[in-house]
C-alpha cells in the first residue's frame, strides 16, 4: 500500500487528525498533525515516517502561514500536493 493511499484513508477515518489540522496554523496543532499522522499508521517503516514528515515540514515552508483555521479543502491540497511529491 502506497503512503498516498494511507494518506487517504488517514483522511477519511481519523477525527483526530482533522482536528489537528483544523489546527495546523498553531505550533500544537502542527505538532498533533504530524504526530497524529506518523502514529496512525505504525507499519510506516522508519524511512517511510521520516520522508513523509520530511514532506509536511517541506510544504508547510513553502506555504503562507494561514489567516484562518485550515478548512477541509486545505487539506484536500496538502494531500494532492504530497502525493506528487511522493
């Protein structure tokens, strides 16, 4: 299984993680999303769970800090983004 489709399943299923992310925009809540997203899955090998927390801090650098609270959608365009990435 690719970690685009664990990233979706993430999506759909984890109430903890949208919470984090409705969040990002504080330290917390970064931390609870990258946090949330690594524990969520523990058959992420140690490479797999450093690349994808490598590429969350990588996009969260290239984009503007947030003006308001992270919506649904914007995660819908972190996951889009990540999965090219990946």
């Amino acid at each position: 299984m690719s970690i685009h489709t664990r990233l979706i399943q993430l999506f759909k299923r984890n109430v903890a993680f949208e919470w984090a992310i409705e969040q990002l925009h504080t330290p917390a809540g970064y931390y609870l999303c990258q946090h949330t997203l690594v524990d969520q899955y523990p058959d992420l090998s140690p490479q797999e769970k450093t690349r994808l927390l490598s590429k969350i801090n990588e996009l969260a650098e290239q984009t503007a800090p947030f003006s308001a609270p992270v919506s649904r959608q914007d995660w819908r365009r972190l996951e889009r983004r990540l999965s090219r990435k990946m």
